[in-house]
C-alpha cells in the first residue's frame, strides 16, 4: 500500500509498505528498472547511486534476476556509491564488492554496462586516508556532472551529477549512508567526506554528505525489520536530524520509503 506523508522535504514524500522483505526487494528492484526505462525515454545518461545493507544487496540480486534487465540500455547508466567501508578493494564487506556479486559485474559481463560507468568510492587500495579518498571521490563527481545540472558547486559549476534514484539503507540508529547520529560528518560541507570514529565496525568510512544526498532527484530509503520500526516513525514525523539522519534525506521532486510491514510498525 502507499499514501502521501507530510513533511517539510523539496518534493514529493511517499510511503510504500510491502508485507514482507522478501517481497521488499522484489518490488524495489521493478521499480527501479521501471524508473531507469522511464528515464532512458527522455534523457540520457541515467546516474543511480547504490547502497548496501541486508536489503540493499537483496534488491540489487533481484534485479539481476529480472527479466526487465535487457530492457535497459545499461551503456547510459552510470553506478555510483552513497557510502563505503574504509577497507582495501575486494574485501567482502565492501559495499561495492557485494553490489558486484549480486548485480554489478554481471551488467557489465552480459548486459552492455561499460565497467568505466562503475564509480566505486576509493578505499586504501588506492589512497592513504579517507579524508584523501572523499576528495578524490568529490573530485570523479563534478567531472562526470557536466550539463546534467547536479548541485551547483563553487563558482557556479556542477558539484555532482543530477542522481536520477538515489538508494539508502537505514540503520536501527537512524543513520543512512555513513551519516550518524550525533556526528561530526552530519555537517560535513561539499558533496563527500571522511569518516572517522563510525559507531558500526569498520570505524573508518567515506560518505556521501547531505549536500549530496539532498541534491538526487529521487531519494529511495529502504528499510526492513521491526527493530527498525522507531526511527522510521520519528523520520516521518521529523525529528531532528542529528538524532534521526534519515529524517535529512530527501529528494528534490519525490522521496520514497520504502518498507516492510515489520519497519512501517505492524505488529505480529
């Protein structure tokens, strides 16, 4: 079922609640691949950003298995990262090694999906620091936002592309991204930031800020489990951010939850 929720957000809030995860996962990846087809028909290219977590990978697996893939002309679509664990490529607690194994690398294998089009966040692979990894991160953002009218940046230029869906976990904190309650990466400025002290193991992270997030056409928070259930209801109903970050975010035309029966507060 959906309904229209009130809040102060730019766009349009909406509430979608499924009886289950299972079924969760399901319907959020059709609706995605029917937003990525809905888009492709009047511009191109289409910008996604993934994010991780039970749900996350369950709806990025579920995609995999649609027969709507094909549909999708995967050469103009760009994958990007909300957030990432500070930890060496292909470490399996990566956000984007598990989006590879459920989806990513069969996209590019099988569907047409130019492995340039993959921006994963850096990690120490390749640089010292997440505070060098949030730069480098900021610095592919602008290069590929070009025309497409992502948030202006200083001196007038495009800090991000324009994210046509922007995907978010929530914690049973409250937190999406790597932006936690009560932390100093809640007023992080720019588009990206470095992540020490993070209250879920692995300490070190790199983010997505609220500028970011803020800036995506559509912001989708999936969120599955009763333990989860409280911060959903206090997102909705506003509360502060630095309590409840999920209640910052929020899409420029529509913001959509999207829930299992167990999140959304149904008793058993």
């Amino acid at each position: 079922m959906a309904h229209p929720a009130v809040g102060t957000t730019p766009g349009v809030r909406l509430v979608v609640v499924h009886p289950d995860k299972e079924v969760l996962a399901q319907a959020a990846a059709a609706r995605l691949l029917t937003r990525v087809l809905d888009v492709q028909s009047v511009r191109s290219p289409v910008h996604l950003v993934l994010t991780g977590g039970t749900v996350g990978i369950a709806t990025l697996a579920a995609v995999a298995a649609s027969p709507l893939v094909p549909a999708v002309d995967w050469s103009g679509v760009h994958l990007w990262w909300g957030d990432e664990r500070f930890l060496p490529d292909g470490d399996p607690d990566r956000n984007e090694t598990q989006a590879r194994e459920a989806l990513v690398d069969e996209l590019i294998a099988g569907h047409g999906l130019p492995a340039a089009n993959v921006h994963p966040m850096p990690g120490p692979t390749s640089v010292a620091t997440p505070e060098e990894g949030a730069t480098a991160y900021a610095a592919l953002l602008r290069e590929h936002a070009g025309a497409q009218g992502g948030r202006d940046g200083q001196h007038g230029r495009a800090a991000v592309p324009a994210f046509d869906v922007l995907l978010l976990g929530m914690g049973p904190d409250g937190h999406v991204a790597s932006l936690f309650p009560g932390h100093d990466g809640l007023a992080a400025q720019g588009t990206t930031t470095g992540v020490h002290g993070s209250p879920k193991p692995p300490p070190e992270r790199v983010s997505l800020t609220f500028d970011a997030i803020r800036s995506a056409r559509e912001v989708w928070i999936v969120a599955a489990g009763a333990e989860k259930a409280d911060q959903v209801a206090a997102a909705l109903a506003d509360a502060p951010v630095a309590q409840v970050p999920a209640a910052g975010a929020v899409g420029q035309a529509r913001t959509l939850w999207l829930l299992d029966a167990e999140a959304a507060g149904a008793k058993k």
